[in-house]
C-alpha cells in the first residue's frame, strides 16, 4: 500500500491507501470545521476568503487566510523533503515518518480542551491543514499522482469526464481501464463522505477525540503494511530455499 510505486503499484495497492486516507481526511474535514468552524483539509474556500478580505481592505483577515493557505502549503512541502532526506538513509522507512508525524499532530489535537479550542482557533486550523498538506503530498508520492484524498473538486471533475468517455472509448482494454478508474474515484469519494459521517457523528458523541480514530486508522494502516512487508519477504526467503 505504501511501498510499491511504478511498475510494481497495482490498482489494489491504490484501492487501500484511497480508502484509508480519504477515509481519515473526512474525518478531518468535519470535525475539524465542526470544532474550530475552519475548512481544514484543503484550501479552496480560503482563496476566497483571502480575496474578499483584500479587496475589502481587512487585511488582518486576509493574513489569517494566507496563513491557511501556506500552513498547507508547508505540509506538503514538510512532506516531501522528509521522504527525501530518509530516502538517502533508508528507503525501508521512506513513508513511515511522515505518517507517524501526521498522526502524532492529530492525537495533540484531539487532546486539546474546548476552552483552548475557542481561543487557538486559527492556530488549530492551521496545524489541521500542515497535517493534510502532510498527507496529501504523501499519497501524491506514494501513488504517482492517481490518488487524492483531501479534497473531491478534481475528483468529480475527473469522474465525470471518465463517465462520458465510456459512451465513446469502446475498445475493451479501454472499457476496462476506464471502469478501474471511475471505481477509484467512487471508492475515494465514498470513503471520504464515510469519514465526513464518522466524524459528524463523533464530534457529537466525544468531541474532538474522534481524531483519535483517524490517528488510529493511520496507525493500523502502517502497521498492516510493514507486516505484510514482512511476511512477503519471509515467503520469498522460504521459497528460495527450495
């Protein structure tokens, strides 16, 4: 899910890394608004915001708005250069830190009281969209560009063009690969509404501690990856004694 890229990244290894992550990104997306009443998965609606806030000359506003913006900015780039830096030491962990470091902002997060949630608003936006900038420039890694999580703008823009080409691409390899990609796509956009639900529902029940559920989503799905690493190299290892 994490590891294999190229030649070697299957339609199956994307399918569980869309899941997983859109899945944690909805949670995000609807408990982070609901707690602090900020977009925190993408960035969209603040390039709005910042040009109203210009163009009415609030500009203590638009600041708060560029920051959004750079804060996920920042996670991208945080991202890429930690896989870049491991890649020279060991391409073993290459995708391990920058997920534990996406979890690890998330159980802060979901620790912090209320009354701390009121005053550090803007603060707690801004980390909540550094850690979807973490993630979103990770699976953008990790899948060559076929998979997006923390938003659904260039998803339905991608599912409906896929879905007019079927009435034209009549080949059958192109029906196929047609039909693998419109299921990504739909399985992406219904994860992340199961997220979205999953975190509605549990901000209502537990508050922001439903973050935790996506810190341990993350957690569970790098867990399965090394040890099914592990045990795929044990098999190897096994066969070619024989």
């Amino acid at each position: 899910m994490f590891r294999h890229k190229g030649k070697s990244r299957t339609m199956i290894h994307n399918l569980k890394l869309a899941s997983l992550l859109s899945f944690v990104a909805g949670i995000v997306n609807v408990a982070g608004f609901m707690a602090v009443n900020r977009l925190t998965t993408n960035v969209t609606g603040h390039f709005a915001f910042f040009a109203d806030g210009v163009i009415a000359q609030d500009y203590a506003v638009a600041g708060v708005y560029l920051l959004f913006i750079l804060s996920f900015l920042a996670g991208a780039f945080a991202s890429n250069m930690v896989m870049e830096l491991v890649a020279t030491k060991n391409l073993k962990y290459i995708y391990t830190i920058p997920v534990l470091l996406e979890t690890g902002i998330l159980v802060c997060i979901a620790f912090i009281s209320p009354e701390m949630l009121l005053r550090k608003a803007n603060i707690i936006a801004c980390v909540l969209l550094f850690s979807m900038g973490l993630q979103n420039a990770l699976v953008t890694s990790v899948s060559n560009a076929v998979v997006r999580t923390t938003h659904l703008t260039g998803l339905f823009t991608d599912l409906g063009i896929e879905l007019s080409q079927l009435f034209f691409y009549r080949k059958k390899e192109q029906q196929q690969k047609l039909r693998a990609s419109i299921f990504l796509r739909t399985v992406i956009i219904g994860f992340f509404f199961l997220g979205c639900l999953t975190g509605g529902f549990g901000f209502f029940r537990w508050g922001i501690h439903i973050l935790c559920l996506a810190a341990a989503c993350l957690l569970a799905g790098l867990m399965y990856d090394t040890l099914k690493y592990r045990v795929v190299v044990l098999r190897r290892r096994y066969l070619q004694q024989f």
